[in-house]
C-alpha cells in the first residue's frame, strides 16, 4: 500500500502530464489546423485538439476538486432504541 503523500505526488504527476497532453491539443487545434496543406484534413485536427484539451482539461479540474475540495461527512448521532422489555416486565 502507498501512503497519502506517495498517492498525492501520483496524482500531481498525472495532472502534469495532462496540462502537456492540453498544450499538444492547444498546438493542433490552433497551429497545425491553420496550415495550407495538412496530412489528414484540417477538420481533423480540429477535432483532435478539441477532443485532447477537453479530456486533460477534465482531468485535470476532476483531480484538483477530489485533492482539495472533498466534503467531509457529517458524523451522525447514534441513536439507541429504548429496551421495551423491562418496562412489561414490571
């Protein structure tokens, strides 16, 4: 089992990776979609810049909102029923 700092530093490595993965889909859908001539089409490359800074985008403020903004739960007040046996027996 990993320990909380060790999970922590997990995850802040995967939203690092995943800012990386946004700026790649920033470059496709802002740089390589305005070339003249592109391999596979320009609304391609749209689509997969949209598509690759919407999931790491996701990601991204998923992660921070479970690492930091978690609602703790509200202890209840145990309630005990009362024993109905000792009242009829006396």
């Amino acid at each position: 089992m990993s320990s909380r700092t060790e999970r922590r530093k997990k995850k802040w490595l995967y939203i690092f990776v995943s800012s990386i993965i946004f700026g790649i889909g920033y470059y496709f859908l802002n740089e390589v979609s305005t070339w003249f001539e592109v391999p596979l089409g320009v609304t391609f490359h749209v689509i997969f810049g949209c598509t690759l800074m919407a999931i790491s985008g996701i990601y991204i403020g998923y992660s921070i909102k479970k690492m930091y903004f978690t609602k703790r739960k509200k202890r209840s007040k145990r309630i005990y029923l009362e024993d109905t046996k000792d009242e009829k027996s006396k």
